[in-house]
C-alpha cells in the first residue's frame, strides 16, 4: 500500500516535470528502435529477445557482454539530446535516474515517447519491470514465461533459504568502495539494502541512511558478519588479503572469518533478473556458516 | 590638462595591428559559429535547411537543440572572456578570474541547494528546467548584493578589501556545497559533479532569451569603462587624480561583471579557465589597451568556447564530454605557463 502510494506520488511528480513521461507500462506507439539507458532493462530487453530492436545503451548496460558493443549515449545523468536523437529512435526507456530533466524535455518536445521505470529494489520490483517492459514492447507472453521460468524458482528457493527468518540474526557490511582511507557502505535505502534484504539477512550499516563514508569505530561495532563488495570495489583495496587486514575492518568478525564476499558490482545493485542469482548465490554463502 | 586629454584621445585610437586583430577575431567567431551550426551528432545538412528541404524532425533538432546551444555557448563564452578581461584590469592581477568575486560559487550553492534539496519536496520537479537557473541566478544575486553591502564602506583604495571579501565569499559558498554534498543522495551527487562541470545542453529558448537579455546589457554597460581601465593601471590614486571616479568605476565593472557571470552560470554550470586565459591570449596577440582588450576578449571568448562545445558534443558521440572538463583541460597547462613565465620575469 505504501509502496504504491510513493509509486503514485513520483508518477505525478513526472507528470509535472516533464509533459507527462510517467511509466503507464502501456504498449508503446513504436517498440521499432528503442534506445536504452538503464543496465537492467538492456538486460530484461535480450531475455525477451527483443535485443534487435536496440539501437543504444548507456554505459551501466554491460550486461550481456554483447550489449556494450551496441552504441553508447554515455553516463545515464548525463545524456545528450542530439546524441540520442541521431540514433533515430521511436522509443526511449530509462531507469528513474536518467537525465538531466532538461534533455528529456528537449527529447520529448520531438515527439519521441519516453518510458520510464520506477525503481524499487526488491524481487517484485525486478518482476514489475520485467511485466512492465512486455507490455510496452508488446511482448507480455515472454514476459510472463521469463517471469516463471526464471524468477519464480529463484524467488521459491530464496524462500527455502531464509525461511523462519533463519538468516535475520546475520549482519551484513556492503562496501562500495574505498575513498581516502575509508570505506563507502551502503546504508537504508540503497539498493545495497534492497539486496540484503533480499537474502533474508539484516543490513549491519541500517541506521546509515544512503552510501556513506563510515568510520572504523562505526564498523567495529556494527560487527557484521559478512562482507560484502564489488569486484571493482575490492580494486580499491588491492587483493582480497589486503581488504582482510585493512585498519577500518580487520577487527569485525567477518574479516577475522574471512567471510568476505566479491561479486559483480551491475549484478548485484543493477536489479535486473539476475540480481536474483545473487541474492541466491549470497543466501546460500550466508546459511552454510553456523550461527 | 590639454596635453592629457591630446594624449587620451591617442591612446583611444585603435592601432591597425589590433583593429585587424579584432576583425580575425570576429571573422573566427562567426565562422566558428557556422561550423557548430553545420555539425553535431545528428546528420544534419544546413544546405537542406536554408533551402527548405530538411526534414520536421531535422528542422527541429537544428532550431530548437543546436542553434540555442551554439548561442548560448557563444554568449557564455563572450561573457567570461569580457568580464575576466575587466576584472584583471580594475584588480591590477593578471590572475584575477571571474569566479575571484565569488559570484560562480553564489551560482553553484543556488544550484547545490535546487539540485539536492529541490527533490526532497517536490519543487524540483514541479518547475522542472527553470528553477535550477533561477535558483543559480538567485545566489548569484545574493553574492552581489553581499559584495555591496560589504564593501560599500571602503574608499577607492578598496579593490583589495573587494578580493579579500570575494574570496570569503567563495570560502562560505563552498561549505554550504559540502553540506549539500554530505546529505545528498547517490543520484543527487552525480547530477552536482555534472553541474560543476558545465554543460550547454538541454537548453531552451524560454531560458535562453532572457540570458541572453541580462548577459548582452552587462557586456554593453562594461565596453565604456575601458579608457578608465586603461588609466587605472597607472594607479589607483593616479588614476583618481587624472579624473576617474575609481568608487564608480569599481562598482560598475564588479556588478557588470557578476550580472553576466551570475546569468551565464546559471544555464552553463561552472565552466572553468575561460575568464582567466582568454584575456591573456588576446593580450599577447595585440596588447594591453582595454578598448581593444574588452571586445577582443568577449569575441575570443565566444569563439573558443562554441568550439569547445563542438568537441564536447562530438568527440565521443552519441554520448558527450562536459564542456568544463574541456575548457580546463585546456586552460590549465596555460596557466602553469603563465605562472612560469612570471617566475621568469
């Protein structure tokens, strides 16, 4: 209810930015050329099948590997008008960051349709945008067989993992990166904590609201059980011994377990479908130490 | 006094090295301009478009993307490159920059504030493209009307007092930005570094022509004050003994030059370097008379920065560079140069 209720209000917020290009998640006018700007989406675009009719991506869309050789409109927050226009496309769809609101409207003022898709960093998020796309590229059948064929077991299996609330009592330390010597960790409201919650576990760093830098004092007392980080986040530390013995972590239980998880930065806070395999994947690594 | 004013009017007179000096550099600029017009990302041929052949779309991209972004680009340029050439000559510093008075940094916390406040209630999506200017022009403003009150008791000694106080001012503006910065979200972060970085895109007509309004009345009220620039650099006593209302002659040049800044930033972002180097060129290539250095500057202004637009929007397309990263990528190995080359003397 009261996800719906925000759903709503940044629907009509849109609307009154930008001559309406709310997400109506109707079928669109011309799925012939769609241009993208969102990792998640290219992704959910070559699982229905429909990665021909891309003409662009945007430079989160890495996955698949196929997709960054398409033509690239750059940094999502930072896209140009004539850029995307002179791809041609009938069709933009964007992740509820794209911009700048100023170029949208200029795009928008040539009459090509904007959809975008609002986030929100939970399983049924993933399965509303996958639902969402198939209608507006006219392909809900795939839609709804990508949906059972692949989210519903891996949701089913995440339910499995965590049921009772087995995994609750775990704390878990996202880390992005690390800036100037300490550690940028994922607070509420991140889609860090959005993938945390997914895998039934607790966020160490809840009371930190957004991606923060932390101190080493805030981090021992959190004292999360696991690590997790990207592995471009883990560059920033060097090697995965070097992270281990690192002055702001070395003293929490999870470094001294060596608990410390690498993934694939897009996969996990991209929430495309196969942030459900990391979820599952972290799940499973969280449930097979004892308590 | 007649010996004086027999020499004034001599001095005034433009040498035929800089009259031709200022007509390549307006030929530079409108040629520029042309090129900016004819290229971008987006195929378009200007033949079709003056012969009434191209296309709605094409039609559209070319007058309502291209054409206000190639003057805005152009009017910035001009702006920066004029009041940083007035600047350096009322400060008597070579170093002197527009962003010295502190009004960029005004600017930028008005922008700051819209871009990481503005989401949190909602205003920044109900005015959409127009309250981040306004909000830019507004701190802007604020900054001039603090210069004023500031510095209104200094006599014509003052200009020190003037730098000190906008350096202050710059100091006071960036802890509120590091504020803003600490609270700000993920999304909210990269939309302030982009605006730190200047940009001409996404602009409007609706926003252009009122830019373009306060940008040319202030350039228009800065051109006069030239001669007393020119005599200044005696001076500053001298210059008042020659005849030059130094206290008017500040406040003109100063708020001249922060209407332009203030308007220019709001619809650009900080664009670094520009106010700073562009006097300098101009001065190396014809001399230091401010009749010729306050136009030669704003045409060299507009004409190098309508060209660093053009590599900003082209050179890695369909995507672009922000123009600031291009201007200062330039600038500042020039101003290393200047630096050294001061060491020297």
């Amino acid at each position: 209810m009261m996800v719906m209720k925000m759903l709503m209000m940044r629907i009509t917020l849109l609307c009154l930015a930008l001559p309406c290009l709310a997400n109506t998640c109707t079928t669109a006018r011309d799925p012939a050329r769609i241009s993208v700007a969102g990792g998640s989406l290219t992704e959910i675009l070559y699982r229905l099948g429909a990665e021909k009719q891309i003409v662009a991506v945007d430079s989160t869309s890495n996955y698949p590997p196929e997709a960054s050789k398409l033509p690239s409109i750059g940094y999502i927050r930072n896209i140009s008008a004539e850029g995307i226009l002179s791809l041609y496309p009938t069709l933009i769809l964007g992740e509820d960051d794209i911009g700048p609101p100023a170029v949208l409207a200029q795009v928008h003022a040539m009459g090509i349709d904007i959809e975008i898709l609002t986030e929100e960093h939970s399983a049924q998020g993933i399965i509303d945008k996958i639902r969402c796309i198939g209608s507006i590229i006219g392909e809900s059948g795939k839609a709804n067989e990508l949906i059972k064929q692949f989210m519903l077991p891996r949701i089913d299996e995440l339910n499995i993992l965590t049921k009772k609330g087995r995994l609750a009592n775990k704390k878990i330390l996202f880390i992005l990166s690390l800036q100037a010597g300490s550690p940028i960790v994922g607070g509420t409201g991140t889609s860090a904590g959005g993938l945390i919650r997914m895998t039934g576990s607790s966020n160490a760093m809840a009371d930190v609201a957004g991606w923060k830098a932390t101190s080493t004092e805030a981090i021992i007392s959190a004292a999360p059980d696991f690590i997790v980080i990207s592995r471009r986040g883990l560059n920033t530390f060097g090697e995965l011994d070097e992270m281990r013995l690192h002055p702001a972590l070395r003293f929490t239980p999870a470094a001294k377990a060596g608990n410390i998880v690498v993934m694939d930065g897009m996969q996990m806070l991209g929430f495309g479908p196969r942030t459900l395999d990391a979820a599952v994947t972290l799940s499973r690594r969280f449930s097979s130490t004892k308590p | 006094m007649r010996v004086i004013a027999h020499k004034a009017a001599k001095v005034k007179n433009l040498s035929a090295n800089q009259t031709l000096t200022l007509i390549s550099l307006l030929v530079f600029a409108v040629a520029i301009a042309t090129l900016a017009c004819a290229s971008g990302s987006f195929d378009i041929s200007l033949w079709a478009i003056v012969q009434g052949q191209a296309s709605a779309l094409e039609n559209n991209v070319f007058m309502q993307i291209r054409v206000p972004r190639v003057l805005l680009s152009g009017f910035v340029g001009a702006s920066l490159g004029l009041s940083g050439a007035a600047l350096q000559g009322l400060f008597r510093n070579p170093l002197a920059d527009p962003g010295l008075i502190g009004v960029s940094a005004g600017a930028a916390l008005g922008a700051a504030i819209v871009i990481v406040l503005g989401s949190r209630f909602g205003v920044g999506a109900t005015l959409g493209a127009f309250l981040l200017p306004m909000a830019a022009i507004s701190g802007a403003a604020l900054v001039i009307l603090l210069l004023y009150i500031l510095t209104s008791g200094f006599g014509y000694q003052g200009v020190t007092y003037m730098l000190l106080v906008g350096i202050a001012v710059n100091a006071l503006a960036s802890v509120g930005i590091g504020i803003l910065t600490y609270i700000s979200s993920d999304s909210e972060l990269r939309g302030l570094t982009f605006w730190t970085m200047g940009s001409f895109g996404g602009v409007t007509w609706a926003l252009l022509v009122p830019a373009l309004l306060l940008i040319t009345a202030a350039l228009l009220a800065m051109v006069p004050a030239a001669r007393a620039l020119d005599l200044l650099q005696l001076g500053e006593i001298e210059a008042s003994r020659l005849g030059i209302d130094v206290g008017r002659l500040r406040y003109r040049v100063i708020f001249a030059a922060a209407v332009a800044v203030g308007a220019s930033v709001s619809l650009s972002g900080m664009i670094g370097f520009v106010g700073l180097v562009i006097p300098h060129l101009v001065r190396i290539v014809g001399g230091v008379h401010h009749c010729y250095l306050l136009p030669g500057s704003a045409m060299a202004g507009a004409g190098l920065m309508i060209a660093a637009d053009l590599i900003a929007r082209t050179v890695i397309q369909p995507a672009e560079l922000p123009v600031g990263l291009i201007t200062s990528a330039i600038g500042s190995p020039f101003f290393l140069w200047l630096i050294f080359r001061m060491k020297k003397l």
